[in-house]
C-alpha cells in the first residue's frame, strides 16, 4: 500500500528528502546538548571554572538555534512534501471517476466518493505532514541515545531492556484494538455526508412534507453512530500516552534509585547521572514517537484502503477503438441486445431487442415505468456496456469507436436535468466551447429557451445558482436541450426531457427540430403519446422487450397497450 502512494510522491520526493535530512541534522545537535552539559556540571561547577561554564553554555545556544532553524525548515518542507502528496492523490482518484461508467458509479454512493476524496486524502497527507519528523527522529534519537547511555553506564542501562517490553506490549494491544474502529469511523463519516446531502438535495420536499423533525432523527442517529465510535478510537489511541507516561515515570524512579546508590558507592559521578537522565528521556521520547507513528499509520491505513479500492476498481467500459472511425450518418441497429447491471442478477433489464433507427428518422419510445426505456438509449453512447448482443452505429459496432467520438456523436438530455453553478452561456458552452453568440441563440430558439433568456436583464450572462434553482423546471429542461442541440450531434436523444414544458412549447420545440436539423437522427422517450405522435416510427417497449414498433396511426389500430395508453391520456385530457 505505501509503495502504491510513494508513487504519486514523484514530484515532491526532493521535499520529502530535505525534511529528513533536517530532522537528522536536528536530532545530532539535540544530542550533543546533553554531553555538553554533563561537562558544565562535571568540569565548569566541580571546579568552579567561569570561563568554560559560559563558553560550553554558548556551545548549547549556538546547538538550540540550530536545532531551531532545523525544525523550522524541515516544517516547510514536510508541508509541500504532504500536500502535494494529497493533491496528486485527489487529482488520481478525481480521474478515475471521470473514468467511470455508469455501472462503476453504482459501486459506491456519492457521499462515500466525496469522503474518500476529501476526509481519506487528509488523513494521508496529515499523516505524511506530521509524521515524517517523529518517523525519522524517533530511531535516529533512540539508538543515539541508547548508545551513549551504554557507554556512561552499561549497568544502569539493563533498565531499559525491562521497561521496552513493557511498553511494546501496550501498544500492540492498543493498536490491534483501535485498527478497525478506525475503518468503522471513516464509513460513518460517509453516512453522515449521505444524510446531509440528500436532505439539501432534496430540502424543498422534506419543507413540502414538513419532515424536518423526522430528518433531524435520522441524522441524529448517524451522528451519534460516528461520535460514539469516535469516541471509542480515539479513547483507546490516547490510552497511548498514559501507557508511555507509565514506564516513562516508572522508568526514571529506577534510573534514580539505582544510579543514586551508585554515586554513593562512587560508581558514578552526579553530571554522568544528569546525562544518562537526559538520554533516558529522549530514548522514552523516542519511544512514545515511535508509537505514536504507529497510530498514525494504523489510521491512514484504513484510509489508504478506502483510496485504493476507487483506483483499482475495474472500468468496465473500455476504449478499444484502434481505428479513426467517425459517425457520419446516424444509423442505429440494436442486435439481440440483452443487459442487466449486475453480472450476478437472476434477471435481465432488456431482453433480445432487435430495433433499426435509420439516419434522420425521429423515433418515439414509449411504454410503462420500468420497461428499460432510459437503459436501452444508454447503450448507444455506452453508458452501459451491452451484456448480450451488439449495438451497431453507421454499420460498426459502438465498440470499434472512441469513447469521446462517440459520445460527442451522440447527445444526451437524461431524465434529470443538470446546470451548474455559473451563467447560462457557461452552461450552453458545455456544449461547444467556442460557440458564437449567434450559435447560442439558435440553439436557443430551436429549444424554445431563447424567449425567456431574453426576459432576464442579464439575457445570456444571467447567473444561475447551483443546480439551476433560480429557474423553472420547464426553463431548465429547454437549456438542457438547447445545449444539447449546439453539440451539433449525429444523434440526439431526448429521455423524457419535455415533461416540465406545456403542449404548445413542446410543439414549438418539434417542430425546430423537424425543420432546423432534418438530417438528426432523433430519438424521444416519453410518457404522453402527444409527444411523439409525430414520430417516423414508435416503439413500445414493455418489461424490457420491443413489444411493437409502427407510426401512430398504425399502432392505434393495432396494438392494445398503445390503445390502452391512448385512451387513458385522452380520458385525462376530457377531465
């Protein structure tokens, strides 16, 4: 695992390399201080020499601001080493979702990607930041420091072979207790991130049911959730630090206990006991880092895994295309089509579609909710990749062109629409960067957008909040497809993009359509037979099978679910 995210540290290695070298130069400057000191005691007092008491304080000075600068760079350092770790960790997995398919998508909810995106990579890079330093200083200090304390006094160091047992048994039992709460913590985080976005996603419903009280419970119950085993992992991780303070104390009694009887038989003389106390508290120091580093892995660990499992996740839909195919006419041929979303799935969401959309026809699909009328257009620009049988476009299958040739041959309107936060030119230039004014306006038109842009003050450059929430429902379906409309696409399909739009502006629409771009090939799937009663061809589709396919006239005199449909819409209409 850390291997997979040295990886992404190529950039920012020299910054990590720099910060160690800091943190190696600090800790030999820091463990001179005490040698230097124990001849303060042992030659400057004993002797009452002046001049070498202040020449050897200066010497510590000068090692303190040393040590100072040190640690002052070696920050610096840690920080860009850290963050643009985490910034080429977020860039990575950010790519990889755009990577993902539809069915990838449904692998993991929206507020887990965002948590591992956000709350895992800061874990990491924290765990970079702020651990470098002890992960470097702590061994480096502690076999330092154990070396001299065997060279002032090889029996008194024994101690230390009693009391690093001790301690190593206690971190061990903290840390394989605290190592899953950890991974429990971090799906908490996410079901709080669900809770909160699907009640600002969806806040004019919970108002319109007067639900507040109801969401406040259920956030309540998540929260408490990620409190309580918060709670219990960072009360066992700080069990650390009373265990270290523990054999630290217990340590040091020792230490004076038996080096005191040893000054007393003269084994020892007092500066080599203030010495070996100094090195005795950075050895424990060094120890206490040490495990702290433990603790701090043992967390980005459980994030680490959550990072990964979105970067190895198999993408499903694959660009294999080796030619330079292009879409040129808009012929689509569904043959013995077969899909459902889970390999594993007893049942299948299309079965055996065999359907012919030729080049400039506009065909309607039609049928009851839940007979994979969505699912079978989003298998031409292969949001969904075909379990069964094969979608041809121009004679070829999907497959043998690029993703994005593909997809900017085919356009799009899905049944949710979606602006983004900017004005509506930004939101229409999604659909071709460099269109001109007058292209936007065109679009517009044939859309019927163009008349309500008008009414606005700003016109194009009105401002729309995020997700559109200023305009109507109606408004939003129109810019949706006038963006559509400025790809200029081979094929434009238009899932049940009109249902916000009353009967006259969707004539409107039609007929911009019919008259501005005769050579599309243009697929809608609505509910109201009014919607594509004008279609070249309608297909029924029905429990996720063409149940039918014929014009309007054809079908009503033909087929009983296209009757029974009509009627109920017309008896709606008489009420």
């Amino acid at each position: 695992m850390f291997r997979r995210f040295y990886e992404y540290m190529k950039d920012y290695r020299r910054f990590g390399l720099y910060a160690c070298l800091c943190v190696g130069f600090e800790v030999v400057f820091e463990l001179i201080i005490p040698l230097v000191m124990a001849d303060i005691i042992d030659i400057g007092v004993a002797t009452g020499n002046r001049a070498y008491i202040v020449e050897k304080g200066v010497q510590m000075c000068i090692l303190a601001l040393l040590s100072l600068g040190l640690g002052m760079l070696y920050s610096r350092f840690a920080a860009l080493c850290g963050q643009g770790l985490g910034a080429e960790i977020r860039k990575a997995e950010y790519a990889k979702i755009q990577s993902f398919s539809f069915s990838n998508t449904d692998h993991f909810t929206t507020s887990s990607l965002v948590t591992r995106l956000t709350s895992d990579v800061t874990v990491i890079q924290n765990a970079v930041t702020t651990g470098l330093r002890p992960l470097v200083r702590a061994p480096i200090m502690m076999l330092t420091a154990l070396f001299l304390s065997f060279a002032i006094n090889a029996r008194l160091a024994v101690i230390f072979l009693i009391a690093a047992p001790l301690l190593g048994a206690a971190l061990f039992y903290i840390i394989s207790h605290v190592r899953p709460l950890y991974g429990r913590m971090q799906r908490a985080i996410d079901m709080v991130n669900r809770i909160v976005q699907e009640n600002l996603t969806a806040i004019r419903v919970v108002k319109a049911y007067v639900r507040e009280d109801y969401e406040k419970e259920k956030f309540d119950h998540v929260n408490m959730e990620l409190q309580t085993v918060s709670e219990r992992a960072f009360g066992l991780a700080c069990m650390n630090m009373p265990a270290m303070q523990y054999v630290m104390y217990g340590t040091i009694l020792a230490i004076l206990w038996f080096g005191g009887n040893l000054i007393y038989v003269n084994g020892m003389e007092v500066g080599d006991l203030t010495g070996f106390l100094s090195y005795v508290l950075q050895v424990l120091n060094s120890l206490m880092m040490i495990s702290n580093v433990f603790m701090m892995l043992t967390r980005s660990m459980a994030s680490g895994r959550r990072i990964l499992e979105v970067l190895d996740e198999e993408i499903d839909i694959k660009d294999e295309a080796s030619g330079n195919l292009s879409v040129e006419r808009g012929d689509v041929v569904f043959d013995h089509v077969s899909f459902k979303y889970k390999e594993d799935a007893k049942e299948f969401v299309l079965s055996d579609v065999d359907l012919h959309i030729r080049p400039g026809q506009t065909v309607g699909i039609i049928g009851g909710t839940g007979s994979a009328k969505s699912t079978l257009v989003q298998l031409i620009p292969r949001l969904y990749e075909a379990t069964a049988g094969t979608v041809y476009l121009d004679g070829h299958p999907v497959k043998e062109y690029s993703l994005k040739h593909l997809r900017d041959a085919v356009a799009m309107v899905l049944q949710k629409n979606t602006l983004f936060s900017g004005t509506i030119e930004e939101n229409l230039r999604w659909g071709k960067e460099d269109a001109t004014q007058e292209e936007m306006e065109t679009a517009c038109k044939i859309a019927g957008a163009h008349e309500f842009v008008e009414r606005f003050p700003d016109g194009y450059s009105t401002y729309l909040e995020q997700g559109g929430v200023n305009l109507s429902g109606g408004q939003k379906q129109r810019l949706c497809i006038a963006r559509a409309i400025l790809k200029n696409p081979k094929i434009l399909i238009l899932d049940d993009s009109t249902s916000a739009v009353d009967t006259a502006t969707e004539a409107g629409i039609r007929e911009g359509l019919k008259s501005m771009l005769p050579d599309m090939t243009k697929i809608i799937i609505a509910q109201r037979i009014s919607s594509v009663s004008h279609a070249d061809q309608i297909v029924i589709m029905d429990d996720g099978k063409v149940h039918a396919v014929g014009t309007h006239e054809e079908l009503l005199a033909s087929d009983s679910i296209y009757q029974e449909i009509y009627h109920s819409q017309q008896e709606g209409v008489g009420l």
